[in-house]
C-alpha cells in the first residue's frame, strides 16, 4: 500500500469507537484544531483518525467540505511520523481533529496546526 493513502481501514468509522473517545479521550488544542485522542493497548498497533468540521460555525456545506479536505490532505501527507511512532509501540490510536475557528484558514495554517498535533502524538508514544 502507498504510505501517502487515506485507507477506509485508517479512518475512525464505529459508532462504539466514536463514543468512547468522545467520552474517555484525553483533549488538547493547536489553533484551528481541538483534538482527542483515545489510546489502549493492542496486538495490532494501528492509527484511526476522525476529521470535524461542526455546522456551527460554518453554515455552508461547500466551506465544510472545504475544510475537511484541507485537513485530511495534511494529515495523509505527513502522517508518516506517528504511523511509524505506532508501530513500534504496541498500543493503537484513535485521534479526532475538530476545527474549531470561525473563518476559513489557508491550507498553510491548517497543515502548520496538523504537523504540530502530530508531534504531539508521536510524544505520547
């Protein structure tokens, strides 16, 4: 598999998986950006990633829609660090990433933000 892909398997899609870290993540912030993250232990260490961008703020689907590709394509390019972080761990991550401004931030800014949460990350491993 290419190491620059956002795979569905890489994506954090189950319900279960969603409240838990909801409710028992530990949050953090890096202007635009509040993250959770919810670790435990595990024989296959992986990285699950949910990407937000809440109707609050921005009423129209195409500046949602904007946003969240702005993020995803920073995450799936610099990703590289804490997958690798992961893997020689033995504990799987699941990261959620919330924008939380109320104006459109270049992808500059946003891809700035994302590589600092990732170190963050790659710390905690």
């Amino acid at each position: 598999m290419k190491p620059n892909t956002l795979a569905r398997h890489e994506r954090l899609r189950s319900l279960t998986s969603v409240r838990r870290l909801f409710q028992h993540g530990e949050a953090g912030f890096v202007y635009p950006f509040r993250y959770l993250i919810f670790t435990e232990k595990s024989t296959s260490p992986d990285v699950e990633v949910l990407f937000s961008v809440p109707k609050r703020y921005h009423k129209r689907a195409n500046r949602r829609n904007l946003l969240r590709r702005r993020t995803k394509e920073a995450y799936r390019l610099h990703k590289q660090v804490l997958v690798e972080a992961v893997k020689r761990g033995d504990s799987s991550f699941d990261v959620a990433l919330i924008y939380s401004a109320r104006e459109a931030l270049p992808y500059k800014t946003i891809k700035h933000a994302v590589v600092n949460i990732l170190a963050e990350l790659q710390k905690r491993c």
